[in-house]
C-alpha cells in the first residue's frame, strides 16, 4: 500500500469512527420545522434581533423545554437585565417552572469575569460552569459585550474557536444571544453552526415580527422568512406555506363525486365536482355564493362526511341562521363537530397562522369537504400581499394532497370597474370555476348560474336560473321567463375584457 492509499484509508477509518450529534428539539411550535429538524447536540447557534425581537423569551421557552425533558440548563448572562428582573418577566409565560430555578435551570453572571480578565477570563468560567453543573444547553444572554471586549476580530475569533471545541467536547449546545448586527460581517457568523436572525416587518402602521434561518449547519431547514407571535405560552412559530412541501397522502379517486344535493346543479357538473378538486365561486354581492357553499356543507353532513368552513365575514351564529331560513340544515352538524365553523373577521391577518389552524382542523377531523367563503379576506388583510398567490396555491395544494374537496368563493364588481384589478385572480388557480351573475328581466333581477369550466369531468355550461326561497335553493331547467334576459355587464367585462371593444 502507498503512502497516499495508507493517508486515504485513515482518514476513511477516522471519518466513520466520528460520532453523529443527536438531534436537539426546541419545543417551541414550529420552529423546530424552519430549522430543518431542531438543532444538533453540541452546536453553536447565533441568534440575533433588535430589541424587543424576542429573543429571552425563545432562548428561555427552548430552555425550559430541555428541563422538562429531564436536562440541566445553564443561563449565563453578561450585560443584561438582572436574574430577578428575568424571572419576574418569565413568570407571565405558561412554559415558566418556578419549581425548576436554580435545580435544573441555573442562572449565572459572567459580568464581572469579562470585565476583569476579558474573554480569557470568560471562557475559564464557561468551562468550570459547564463542568460544575453539566447542563446540556447553554444560553449566555448579552454577547454582545463579549464582542465588543475582544481587542481584536482574532481575538473574538479565537474565542469562538475555543468556546466551539469547548461545548462539542462536552454535548452541550450553546445559543448566544445578540443585537441584530444588520449587514455587517462579525467574524461569530462564519464560526458558529447556526445564524438565526428574529426581526420585525414593516408595512406602514402595521407590524409582525418574523423569524428568519441565514445558516444552518447539518440542517435542511426553510429558506426566507416566517411569521411567528409571541403569546401567553411562548412564541409561536408558522412556517410559510409555500415555502414547505406538500407530503402526498396516496392515489385521489377522481371518480368519486361529491355534489350540492341538488340534482339540476349536480347534473350541470356531471354528478359533482371530482374528490380533491377546487372549485372557485365566482360573482357579485348578494348572488347567492355564500348560500351555495352552505349547501355544499349540507350535502356532505348528511352523506356523513365531516366539512369545515372558514370565513371573514360572519359569525357562526349568524351563519347558521341563514342557512336555516332557507332551509338549510347545519345547526345539528356544528353542535355535534361534524361541522366545524372557524370565523376570522377581516382584519390585519396571520394568513400562514390562518392556514395553519384551518390544515390542522381539516387534519384533525378527518375532513372531506371545506368552503373558504371571501377569499379576499385572505388577500386584503394579510401582511406582504405579494406572496398570497404563491401562499394560496400552497394552500390548495396541501388541500389537494389530502383529497379535500374545496370551494372558494371569490367577488366580482356588480358593474363594469375600470380601476378593478386583482394582481392574483383566484379562479386561475383551482380547477373548477362556476359563475355567478345577474341577470335583467320584465319582471326584475334573476340569479343566474353556469359552469365555466371543470377540468376532470364532462359538465353542461347551460346557463339557468338559481332560485333560493325560504323552502331551499334549487336550479330551473331552463332561462328565467322572458326569455332574452341579459346578464350584467360588469361580469361579462371583468370575465372578457375584450368584449368592450
């Protein structure tokens, strides 16, 4: 054997004879799934923000986790808040341990280490700490100062290098909090295994705070940005929709139709719309879309199906009030859960939060059906509009994958708007796209119903009548009387912009 064979085969030897670091969860919602996994057993993490970003309290919700798990955890803190006033804020926090302080989680001060003997002085307590205590997670709160203590980027550098070697040798992993540096380089970014930046986003009067992973080592963790609240248990962590990947749930049988109950409506789509199917509800105010959709619900209730809708607009209660004057039964579905009605008026919205709740529910009831009822509210209330067609096919998507069938209902302007324009039309974007519109006649306005396209299944684009009394909703065979009733020109304008030439 050569020499050069001889280096290769030790090296090999030394390579397979290195041992792989466990997998560390945080146990904050979320997080450990933007981070590709968790973090790794030994590792060192930078996680930076502004003031008021949150990163005590992530850095304590992920510490008090590993106690409850059994580990020890060293907070070290350098110039910072003191200990009291920490645990005093702690105290308001559902994952706090009161019983847990000085036991498993042990707080110690490096301040005065730092300032008499510098970052010499800092690591010796480091490492008689985590020899005296043997915690498995580390958190020194304020490096900052240790940074700004170093004589030079070699000297920080130096540090790193050795507080690295430190916590591997002894599996303790190390999060290390600081001020968001902005775009300046520290030498700490290329030397830690981690960079986790938590920021606040900016859109006139409103905010969100947002978390985002620069670098992940031994990690597929999500790229970009994602939303996440801090609430009575902790921070809450959504990663964006679009930015994960759907896992298939097996074969869809596209030969199973689910349909409204109404035979005229269910023959116009060649027996319903195809299992795992979207479907857009197109039209103006007042249409009937709404109505349509709780039929669509009924339906499914009373084959024994579980179905879910999510709306902007109108409370539960109001909701099934309209659904029973016109005889639409729901009120036993939602009292027994076969119906679950989640309501989030229109206003400054989470969307990924929004998302995530309504997948978990249809998760977790086994759901088949779910209307998504003005799906504007979706797009004029969320933070970052830009992304909402990227988020909304991420959305349907996942729906897909899961074989739920889904009806979204998007307005029209009820007469021809040169200013309207939507920079993501929804329709586009499912398979099926059923219009609603107006139409004049002698004896006044007429709801008028037709199916546009529907992309897995023979349909019938008739145009007939939609009629909703205080008995039910049903289809007409046929046009309303009159005969030449004209439908309104708005629709027909925004649906075919080229007609008005």
């Amino acid at each position: 054997m050569t020499t050069q064979e001889s280096q290769t085969s030790s090296l090999s030897t030394a390579i397979r004879s290195v041992p792989t670091r466990s997998n560390v969860e945080t146990g904050v919602p979320g997080l450990d799934e933007i981070l590709g996994g968790g973090l790794v057993r030994g590792g060192v993490y930078l996680l930076e923000g502004m003031a008021g970003a949150g990163k005590t309290i992530l850095s304590s919700q992920i510490g008090f986790h590993r106690v409850s798990q059994g580990e020890k955890v060293l907070y070290m803190t350098l110039i910072a808040e003191s200990h009291d006033k920490l645990l005093g804020h702690l105290r308001g926090l559902s994952f706090f341990d009161d019983t847990a302080v000085a036991q498993q989680m042990l707080f110690v001060s490096g301040y005065h280490e730092l300032m008499q003997d510098g970052l010499d002085g800092f690591l010796k307590l480091i490492a008689s700490s985590i020899y005296d205590y043997r915690p498995s997670l580390m958190i020194i709160d304020g490096f900052r100062s240790a940074r700004e203590f170093s004589e030079t980027e070699l000297s920080l550098s130096k540090f790193i290098h050795e507080l690295n070697a430190l916590v591997a040798a002894m599996d303790c992993t190390t999060l290390l909090l600081a001020p968001l540096s902005g775009n300046e380089p520290h030498p700490e970014h290329t030397l830690v295994d981690g960079l986790i930046e938590l920021n606040r986003y900016n859109d006139g009067m409103r905010r969100a705070r947002e978390i985002e992973v620069h670098k992940m080592r031994a990690r597929n963790h999500l790229m970009g940005k994602h939303f996440f609240r801090i609430a009575e248990s902790g921070l809450l962590m959504f990663p964006r929709l679009e930015a994960q990947s759907a896992v298939p749930q097996g074969p869809v049988d596209l030969k199973t139709r689910l349909g409204f109950g109404l035979p005229h409506l269910d023959n116009l789509l060649g027996g319903g719309f195809a299992q795992g199917s979207t479907t857009t509800l197109i039209g103006p105010s007042g249409v009937g879309k709404t109505m349509l959709c709780l039929q669509f619900l009924a339906a499914g209730v009373a084959r024994g199906e579980r179905c879910v809708y999510l709306g902007f607009y109108e409370g539960p209660q109001r909701l099934i009030g309209k659904a029973e004057a016109v005889s639409i039964a729901l009120t036993d579905a939602y009292e027994d859960g076969r119906l679950v009605i989640q309501w989030q008026p229109a206003i400054e919205l989470a969307v990924d939060e929004l998302a995530a709740n309504a997948l978990a529910t249809v998760k977790r009831i086994g759901a088949s059906r779910i209307v998504i009822d003005g799906v504007e509210g979706f797009r004029d209330s969320a933070l970052r509009t830009e992304r909402f067609g990227l988020f909304l096919n991420a959305m349907l998507h996942q729906l897909r994958e899961s074989a739920v069938t889904t009806l979204l209902t998007e307005e029209l302007p009820l007469y021809a708007d040169p200013g309207y324009a939507r920079s993501v039309r929804v329709s586009a974007l499912t398979e099926n796209l059923v219009l609603l519109r107006y139409a004049e006649t002698e004896s006044g306005l007429r709801r008028m119903i037709s199916v546009v396209k529907q992309r897995e299944s023979a349909h019938d684009t008739s145009l007939r009548e939609l009629v909703i009394t205080s008995d039910g909703l049903d289809v007409n065979d046929g046009p309303p009387n009159g005969g030449g009733a004209s439908s309104t020109p708005g629709l027909l304008a925004t649906l075919h912009p080229r007609r008005n030439t």
